[in-house]
C-alpha cells in the first residue's frame, strides 16, 4: 500500500480529476481530506477502502506502470 499512496501523492495532479468522476462525493472528499494528510493517512485510507483500491490502480496504470 505504501508503493501505491506514493504513487497516488506523486500523479495526485493528474488522476485528481478522473477520481472525482469514478469515486462518490462522500469518497471524494475522504480521499482528499487523506492526501492533504500525507503518506501514512494516504496508506491508512487505502487500508479502510479496499474496494477502491482496484479503481485507483487502473486510473493510475494510464500514468505508470504497477
């Protein structure tokens, strides 16, 4: 999880946009309160939405390859 929040706070720029349309408001706005928290509240956040996690691998395979 740690690879993938440092990858997450390094494309943050450019999947911001693709996440506001594939998570819910409420998603949203967790995963933004969690990047403005840093690397371990990024990594805390991926551990509590494991459904999520798939979706923001795929957004970021567009950017980086996992």
């Amino acid at each position: 999880m740690q690879a993938l929040a440092s990858l997450l706070l390094q494309y943050w720029s450019k999947i911001e946009p693709a996440l506001s349309k594939v998570l819910s408001p409420s998603e949203f706005k967790s995963i933004i309160i969690a990047h403005k928290g840093g690397l371990n509240t990024l990594i805390q956040w991926l551990v509590s939405h494991p459904d999520l996690v798939r979706v923001i691998k795929i957004i970021l395979g567009k950017y980086v390859s996992l």
